[in-house]
C-alpha cells in the first residue's frame, strides 16, 4: 500500500489543554486546522468528523476498548511523541478503574461508541476490543477513513481478516496488526543475526508459549489468541511461510473453545517448526528455539534475554567422543543489547507510518496482509486439529516387538494396548489422556479398537496394518 498523501513535518508533542475526563470533549475551536494527512481515496472534510482540527504536526488518536490491552495503549499513547490522544472507546466505561487518573490527566473522553470517536475526527484508532468485535469496528474505521493498529489476531475468522484487508486496501489506509512480540528486543536481535547469516542454514524453530489462563473475555481459543504471536514471529524470524503442518488441541477447562495446542509444521524453505501453546500451565513461559548449522538461539521474550548456543569447535582427544559424529556442546553467548518496551516501539512505528502514509511490508510495522496470512495458518491448524489427520501408530508392544501379551501401558489416556492386565492394571487406565476409561475398556473387550484419537487406527482385525504404518513412519522419520 503506498502514497497516502504527504505529511507536515512533526513537530514537538502536542501539549494537551486539560480537558473533561469520561465526557466528550468539546471540538476545539482555537488554532488553525491543518489539513489532516488523509490517506488516498478518503476524502479528508467528511472523514475526520466534525471536531477534526489537528494540532500542527500531530496526528489524532483514539482508542477503542479499555480492557488488560487496551490499559497499556491507553499508556503508551497518553505520552507519545507527535500524537494527540483524543479519545477512548469503551461501554463499560473504565473497566478496571485504574485508568481515570491517567486519561484525566491528558483530558481523554472515555465515550460509549465509536461513532462518538469518529465524531471527535481521528487520523487513526487503536483497537482492543475483543478479538470477535475487530471485523465490525474496523469496518466502521474504514469507511470513515481512519488508519487502524487492530490488536492480534487482526480478525476471528480468515474471512472476516479479508474483509478487513479489502476494505483498508480498497481506501488506501494505513492498517497494521498488533503482534508486539516482532518489536522485543530479543527476537529482534536474533531475527538479526539470522539475516547476517550467524546459524548458518536453519534447520528447525521451537516455540513454547505456556501460562495459566488470562483474566478477560475469552471469544477465541488459545490457538487464535496466542498461538497467533508464535506464528507470525516464527514466519517473521525465518523470512519464510508455513507450507505444512499438522496440530493436535485439548479442551480442558470446560470453555467453548481449545485451550492447548501442539503444531508441527514446515516452511515453504523447509525449516521444521514446532509450537506448544497453551493457558493450562502454572509455568509461565514464552521460549523461542533456533537451530541451525552453527549451534541454537535461544530467546526469552518474557526477560527479552537472547543467548547463543555455540557448537563445539574444541578438538577432542577423548577416543570415545571422537566417534561422536553430531554436534558438541561449544560456549555459551548472553548477548547484551538496548532494551525498550515492545509495545512503545510498537506505536512509534504506526505513527511513523501513518504520518508517511505506508503500509507495504518492510515499513516497520506488521501490515494487515501479515496478519492476515498469520489468521489463515490459524485457521489450518484448528482444521487440522478437528480432522485428526495423521498415521495411527500401534500402541501394543506385542506389535512392535513381536512378544506378544506384554503389559504395554504407556501412561496416556487413549493409548494403551488391547491386554486387560494392561489397560486396567491399577484402575489408572485413561486418566488426563485424551482417550479414557470407557474407549480403553471397550478395547480391551475387543469392541473397538484403542486408538490415539476418536477417528485414527486400524480397526479390530487390522493389525497387520497398523505395523505396516508403523514401518512406513519409522521408513519417513529414518
Ligand atoms: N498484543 C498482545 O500481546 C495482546 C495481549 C492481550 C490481548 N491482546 C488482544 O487485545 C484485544 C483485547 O484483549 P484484552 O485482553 O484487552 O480483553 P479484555 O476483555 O480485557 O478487554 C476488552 C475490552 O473491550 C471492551 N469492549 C467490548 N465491546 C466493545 C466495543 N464495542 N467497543 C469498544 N470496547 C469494547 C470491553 O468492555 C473490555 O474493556 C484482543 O483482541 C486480544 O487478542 C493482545
């Protein structure tokens, strides 16, 4: 997307005259209106809204949605540079009660409808409204003319994040998506040292996003609301799409929507990935693994801390690891770089980007065609999830070693062998696993055959089968 209309120079940032906390603020009558920076095919008059005088220099902001998000754009955009905060968006008011203070002191509406924003005339929006309400209310800030920073995921459906594209696109807008995790300084440094070639050939990225469930509306499972930053930062990192992949997810806390996934998957430049998400652990953890030719990278995006793994360039004279032909462990490097806060990097780009009316890949900011193909392999891995897709291995340790009678429990709901001895021993069978008792019992009877999902596995009769998948995996994985 290029050529929104050229900008004023920026100026030093708007000192704003106090104004009226949760009452819409009067338009501003002093000061000579400065024509809004609007973007191509918008015609600036109408779009800006009644209230639209601008500050010279300053673009006009507004937020939409007061929540555990939208508490910390509220923050950052009550204090950035070249950009006048005029107005929020909430009906619940100020939810959390804690930002009265801040948004008195900046003389920051809060209003009930984004009609009322658009009415105060914005250049741009932030939004952070539930994740299932980012299609209506981007739609609404696109017919009216306004750049958007839609928090991640950009929409709850693929179909809903093209509507959004379109409609940005169509009007020449300047929209980006929220994915603040490609603004840490960590996955910043190592997307960096990836690019000036430091790992060599990359052979595989790990991601882990584990943490108990967070405090707010849940509208979308755990796979579109945080498996999504996995996504987009591993494509990001790599410069490279998913071409393939296969999930697995559970629901365990009794919500309408998955709350842990596992992702296996490759980029269309054959880089393996893999990615545990989910809200069901106590350990918190946001882990980003890189593993190539020269040894590992390792980020933490929660510290922003980036270590390096080196392989081991060391001789050896020691005959017994001599015959070792895989890598060895080398030195260990904690890089030391700045730190800023994510999100305020986040913001200045947007704004840098709206005032130079860009919006094309390579700008700075995650363009809305970004978070657009990140909702699409979302999508893939909640399909692929509800169709189980994938070989079924034989849980029966008679099949696999040719014993026979074994007992073959292996711990996991679902998957132990058809023995009773076995699948009963403790009265444990099935317990946390994805199969359970009933499905276990009724294989050890020989009704149905024990499976590692409802859909996969040879059914009774069909051993013989199942070993010559187990040969053709283990043929694939050699
Ligand atoms: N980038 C990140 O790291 C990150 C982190 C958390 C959440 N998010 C995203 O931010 C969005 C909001 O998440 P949250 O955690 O703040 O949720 P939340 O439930 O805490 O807050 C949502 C807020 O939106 C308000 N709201 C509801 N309808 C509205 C409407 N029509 N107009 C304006 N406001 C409305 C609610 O009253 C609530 O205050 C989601 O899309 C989420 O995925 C992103």
């Amino acid at each position: 997307m290029t050529g929104t209309r050229a900008k004023p120079a920026p100026t030093a940032p708007s000192a704003n005259a106090p104004k009226t906390a949760d009452a819409p603020r009067a338009p501003e009558a002093a000061g000579p209106a400065v024509e809004a920076p609007a973007p191509a095919g918008a015609p600036a008059a109408v779009e800006r809204g009644a209230g639209g005088r601008r500050r010279p220099g300053t673009l006009r902001a507004g937020l939409i949605g007061l929540g555990a998000m939208g508490r910390n754009h509220a923050r950052i955009l009550s204090s950035l540079e070249g950009v006048e905060f005029v107005g929020a968006v909430d009906p619940a008011g100020d939810p959390h009660g804690s930002l009265r203070g801040l948004l008195g002191a900046h003389g920051v509406p809060v209003l009930p409808e984004v009609a009322d924003l658009l009415a105060l005339g914005v250049d741009y929006a932030v939004v952070a409204c539930p994740t299932g309400l980012h299609e209506e209310v981007g739609l609404q800030l696109a017919a009216h003319g306004v750049c958007a920073l839609l928090e991640k995921p950009l929409a709850h459906t693929a179909q809903a994040a093209h509507r959004l594209v379109r409609a940005f696109e169509e009007r020449g807008l300047v929209a980006g998506v929220g994915h603040v995790e490609r603004f840490n300084p960590a996955l910043q440094q190592l997307r960096s040292r990836l690019e000036a070639g430091e790992l060599g050939e990359v052979f595989q990225v790990v991601t882990r996003r584990q943490g108990p469930f967070p405090h707010r509306i849940a509208d979308v499972g755990v796979v579109k609301d945080l498996a999504t930053h996995d996504i987009d930062l591993t494509s990001w990192i790599t410069g490279a799409a998913y071409a393939s992949l296969s999930a697995r997810t559970v629901s365990k806390s009794g919500r309408e929507h998955e709350d842990m996934v596992a992702v296996v998957g490759s980029l269309v430049d054959g880089t393996m990935v893999s990615h545990l998400v989910n809200w069901l652990s106590p350990l918190k953890e946001r882990f980003t693994a890189v593993t190539g030719e020269r040894g590992c990278f390792v980020a933490d995006t929660l510290t922003a801390d980036l270590t390096f793994h080196a392989n081991g360039a060391v001789a050896t004279e020691w005959e017994a690891l001599r015959a070792f032909r895989g890598v060895a462990e080398g030195d260990t490097v904690r890089f030391a770089f700045p730190k800023r806060e994510p999100l305020a990097v986040e913001h200045e780009r947007f704004r840098d980007a709206v005032r130079a009316g860009q919006a094309a890949e390579g700008c700075g900011i995650v363009t809305i065609r970004e978070g657009l193909r990140t909702v699409e392999v979302s999508a893939a891995v909640l399909e692929s999830a509800r169709g189980m897709s994938g070989l079924a291995v034989p849980h029966d340790a008679a099949d696999l070693s040719g014993a026979g009678g074994a007992n073959t429990g292996t711990g996991m709901g679902g998957t132990r062998g058809p023995h009773a001895g076995a699948v009963l021993d403790g009265g444990r069978a099935g317990a946390g696993g994805t199969g359970g008792a009933g499905r276990e019992a009724a294989a050890t009877a020989g009704t149905a055959p024990a499976l590692l999902g409802p859909e996969a596995g040879p059914a009774p009769g069909e051993r013989g089968a199942s070993v010559r998948r187990t040969a053709y995996v283990a043929e694939r994985t050699a």
